[in-house]
C-alpha cells in the first residue's frame, strides 16, 4: 500500500515524480505530496485527494532536480492535508515519504513531544523526519541510520536533507523498493510501474538494506552498519505498454479481457500431453521430494486466499492429499504447527503482501518448506520460499484482481496434476485433464463474448441493498471470490455461503429485495442445487444461476447465465468469470471508481 516515487538528475523533478505517482495510484489514493530539492532548499506540496488534483494545485515555480513523492492509504490518522506524505522536521530541512508501519510511533512521538517538538500531523512517519534531523551523524547515512535504529515496524522510505542536496537516501524493510539507472539521472519507486517508461535497469532492495541514490548511481549498504552490499542493476523483461489502459476505459475491464491470452501464458511449455502431467521447474522438486508430500496447506489473503480454497479442492480431488487453504493474517498468530512432510504454499498476485510473506517467514523459521505462487518476479514472497511458479498474468493494476486470480487457479491445477500423477492419477486422467486445460483459454474467451448479456443483470443486482452468493464444494470458493468481487467494487453487501447451509439460518434474510446469485454446475450435485433454488423462490427471492447447458432447472423462475463445460475440476474458473463481469458492470451503473475502489488498494504491505 501507498506508492513511493523519487528522482535525481537533470530535469526538474516535481513532473517526473507526479507521473510516476500517477502511476502508483492504485496503491494508495487518500493523498498526495512531493517535496523538491532545489536552490530554495526543500518545497513540499501536499493535500488530500488524487494526484491530479495535487498536479492541478502544485506552485507554478516548484523548481529542483531532486524530488521524492508519495501516494497515501491511511494508516494513522485521516486522510487531511497535515497527514499527507512527505513530512518535514519544524525546520523544513528534512523531507521523508514512507510506506509501512512504525510500530512503536506513540512511544517515539511521546519522547519528541516531551522533549518539545512541534508535531504537525497524526502519522507514524513524521517521527522520522524528526529523528532524522536530531542525529548528530555527519552523513544522512548515518542520520538515518540512527533514525532506523530507533524505530520498530516495516518500511520502505526515501528521504531529503537540505544539507546533503546531491542525494536522496532510500531504506526497505518489509515494503519494497527499487532503484532505477538512467543516463545521469537516477528513480527510486516502490513499484516499476511508477519508472519503466523511463528506465527498465533497477535493482531491487532487500529487507535490512539503505541505497544512496545520487545522479551519477547509486551505492547499497546494510542500514544496521553501513557495510557496502555491493549490489547491482540489472535489465528487467517488462513492457512499458503493460502499465496502460490503451483504449479500455478501466484497467479492470482491460485485465479481464485479457485472461484467455494470460491463461495461455501460464500454461504455455508447462503441460505434458504424452504423460498427462505437468512439468513445474520452479518447484525444485523430483519426483520422490512430491511423492513425499503427505498435506499441502495454502496460505494467502483476501482473493488469494478464496481461490487457494480452490486450489485445495483440485489438491485433494486429483491427487488424493489432504489440503487446506488458510488466511495468511491468521496464520502465525495462532503459534502453528509445521509439519515436516506438509507442503505450503504461499499465494500473492503483486509477491509483497506483508501477511503472507510474514507467514512464509514463518514457515521457514520453523523448518517447513514453502513454495511460491506469484506473479512478479523477484518479488519478496518469491526470493523468500524455496521454489514456485509464476503466474505469467502481467502487470495487474486494478484493485480487484481478474487475471491474476484466474492464473492462480491454472496454476493450482498444474500442481495438483503433477502431484497426482506422481501418485494414483492414471495417465488417461491425466490426458483428459490436459485436454481440459488446454481447452480453457478458448472457453474463457467464449465467456466474454457474452459479456452484452451480462449488463442488465449486472445493473439490476447494483440497485439490491444485500445479496447472496451460493455454490457447493467446488463451487463454494467461486461465491466467496464472487461476493468479494462485487462488494469490493460495487460497495453493496454482499455474502457467501455454501448452498446447503442456507437452511441452517440464511434463509430467513431471503425476501424479494435480496438476491441471490447461484453457481450450479452440471455435477453430481446439481439435483440438490436445485431444490436449493426452489427453496429460495418460495421465499419471492430474485435468482440469478451461473450454470450449463443441460442443467435442468425445472420450474425455477430465474435468470440463467450458462457458461462452458470443461472438465469438473476444472469448470469453477469459468464460473468464476462471470462473477467478474456482474461486479464490473454493476460498479460502471453506480458511477464507481472501478480501478480505485473506496478504503482498498492493490498491493496490502501493512499489518
């Protein structure tokens, strides 16, 4: 959460630093600031609201070759002007933007306004403005050192000093960072969204590391000791084009018509149709290492963490080993036990989610081994597990994940297959699996082609107040990531539960203002499914059925969505798609901000 941008060079620095912020939008969008260096010493405009209102309000003579800039997603404090990055010492001379917690900030803000500082804002970062400018250190290095030294919690931070105007100096622990190389001008981001039209050469800081950045490179040391780390850029494979909307009017639209193309990617080079299996390298494990797995528990947040609940039903349903998914924010708070012969598996669209990476931590401190599902490389989660597979999706910007999250799914399946047919999956099972695979791209694309449908469904379940989301056993996962879907875009309650649990109290929430969106697929359960429908209409409940070609649902008054048949195991992915697109377009009816959705944002790097 929140976005970090900074620049050192030859141009000014405020334009460069506001693009890039621009660009890190998703990641925080309460406030926004920038604070240049320049012959005036350090400027700061700051206030709340979007980047742009800041560019619109920014001094027309806001001049300096040095910059640091910030975009905010409140932790301490509201989102006020007086809260907004960057935070200044009472001298100005000063200027920190931040991104994490500073866990032990009242105790530290006690000290400093005991000891008579001024403090201007509610925020944990303002203290090390402050602890910046009382060290007595002769470097910034070293002031910000002693700064670090002071504080407990995750950062990644950059930081200006008037005294030291051919620098800026950037700190991670816990929330990332990269520097970026130029010809005689240098970037500093938590994200390579906010740089890559400018440079594609970065190198990536690590927990515990400080760089200092000045125009002509950069150099890394420990922050702890200011020992040389020696560390270096190198080209990364990105495309500048990947970070734009083009011609889609949302980035989520753009990243859901994207998945038949992503869904080739993730499995492109990975599926062995001779023997019906699924080759992961990055696994780093033989065969005898899989065979040796005796339960596989999936760790991961929010999306991540629904479609890791499917991902353990494929686990169990093709190779016959108990799993689990579990929410990573839990995970390590409840003391776990790690089992040698468990497999964990760690789940994140953007690789730096703090709970889960958190929770792998925990793992590895324990002895366990945790492999990595992931869709950017070098991401902390990904240098973190002893091995993984990436997601192949893309860059992904909207908050709501599409394509990451179908990616997972696909890269669930291939794990479960490989784990299968080191076991009791037959080779025919396999095959047909493969077949169902490879069939899945073209069956996505399919779905979207009847996105028109989809839009007066979608318009009326925006104007319900509450609904429901239901589905069994597989498709139990799927009404949770649905659910998840269209509150966090639509701002309507919505809930998920297991069809058969509906009885058991939901029930009598059913009335003609609640709808319910309804996942029958044609399985060995959708008799049941149906008697389910049958109890919801007698109550005057709206239905809205995701289902098949085939499924008989009687008298049932419903509105029917069929999607493709592929294989059991696999159909909930193209449920899913659906889901998708009823969230999208009920946001798009209420006016929305569909890429930016209220107190949300894309990558989650607090506690």
């Amino acid at each position: 959460m929140c976005g970090i941008v900074g620049y050192i060079g030859r141009q000014e620095a405020a334009p460069v630093v506001l693009e890039g912020l621009t660009r890190l939008e998703h990641r925080g969008y309460d406030s926004a600031g920038v604070a240049v260096l320049g012959n005036r010493g350090i400027r700061v405009a700051k206030q709340a609201g979007r980047v742009r209102d800041l560019g619109d309000a920014l001094p027309k003579r806001f001049a300096g070759a040095t910059g640091i800039g910030h975009t905010r997603w409140a932790t301490h404090g509201p989102a006020t002007d007086a809260n907004a990055h960057p935070h200044t010492d009472e001298a100005g001379r000063v200027a920190v933007v931040h991104n994490g917690i500073i866990d032990n900030s009242a105790a530290l803000r006690a000290e400093l306004a005991d000891a008579g500082t001024a403090l201007a804002s509610d925020t944990d970062t303002e203290v090390l403005a402050h602890l910046v400018a009382r060290s007595d250190a002769d470097t910034l290095e070293g002031k910000v050192r002693d700064a670090l030294g002071a504080v407990v919690g995750t950062y990644g931070l950059a930081v200006l000093h008037a005294d030291f105007p051919d620098r800026i100096v950037v700190a991670r622990n816990g929330s990332p960072l990269v520097v970026g190389v130029g010809d005689k001008e240098m970037y500093v981001a938590s994200d390579l969204a906010a740089i890559v039209r400018h440079t594609t050469t970065v190198a990536v800081l690590d927990d515990g590391e400080m760089a200092t950045v000045t125009a002509a490179g950069f150099s890394t040391m420990r922050h702890s000791d200011l020992v040389a780390t020696g560390k270096t850029a190198a080209e990364v494979d990105v495309d500048a084009s990947a970070y734009e909307a083009g011609e889609h009017e949302s980035f989520m639209r753009k990243e859901i018509l994207e998945q038949p193309t992503t869904a080739q990617a993730v499995l492109r080079g990975r599926l062995d149709e001779r023997f019906g299996t699924a080759h992961l390298g990055g696994l780093d494990m033989d065969a005898r290492q899989l065979r040796a797995v005796r339960r596989v528990k999936i760790l991961g947040c929010g999306s991540a963490y629904y479609v890791g609940q499917m991902g353990a039903a494929l686990i169990e349903e093709l190779a016959r080993i108990p799993a689990d998914a579990e929410a990573a924010s839990e995970f390590r708070y409840r003391d776990p036990v790690i089992e040698p012969d468990t497999l964990y598996v760690a789940v994140s669209q953007s690789g730096e989610t703090i709970d889960t990476l958190l929770a792998v931590q925990e793992v590895r401190r324990k002895g366990g081994r945790c492999v990595g599902l992931v869709n950017v490389v070098g991401s902390a989660i990904a240098r973190e597990c002893d091995g993984g597979i990436y997601l192949h999706a893309g860059p992904e910007v909207a908050v709501a994940s599409t394509k990451a999250l179908t990616n997972m799914f696909l890269a669930f399946a291939l794990l479960a297959l490989q784990l299968g047919r080191v076991r009791d999956l037959s080779i025919a099972d396999g095959k047909r699996l493969v077949a169902g695979l490879e069939r899945l791209p073209g069956q996505i694309e399919e779905v979207l082609a009847g996105e028109a449908e989809l839009v007066e469904v979608a318009k009326d379940l925006a104007e319900a107040r509450s609904l429901f989301f239901i589905g069994r056993v597989r498709g139990f996962p799927v009404a949770r990531e649905g659910a998840q879907k269209f509150k966090e875009i639509s701002y309507r309650h919505a809930e998920a539960y297991q069809t058969s649990e509906l009885k058991h109290g939901p029930l009598a929430l059913i009335d003609p203002e609640v709808p319910t969106v309804a996942l029958v697929p044609h399985d060995e359960l959708a008799e049941r499914n149906v008697g389910a429908l049958h109890e919801i209409e007698a109550r005057k409940g709206p239905l809205v059925v995701i289902t098949h070609e085939g499924v008989d649902l009687g008298e049932v008054n419903a509105r029917r969505i069929v999607v493709p048949r592929n294989e059991p195991e696999l159909d909930p992915i193209l449920l899913n798609v659906p889901l998708q697109l009823l969230a999208y377009h009920a946001a798009q009816h209420l006016g929305h901000d569909i890429d930016k959705p209220r107190n949300l944002a894309k990558s989650v790097t607090v506690e």
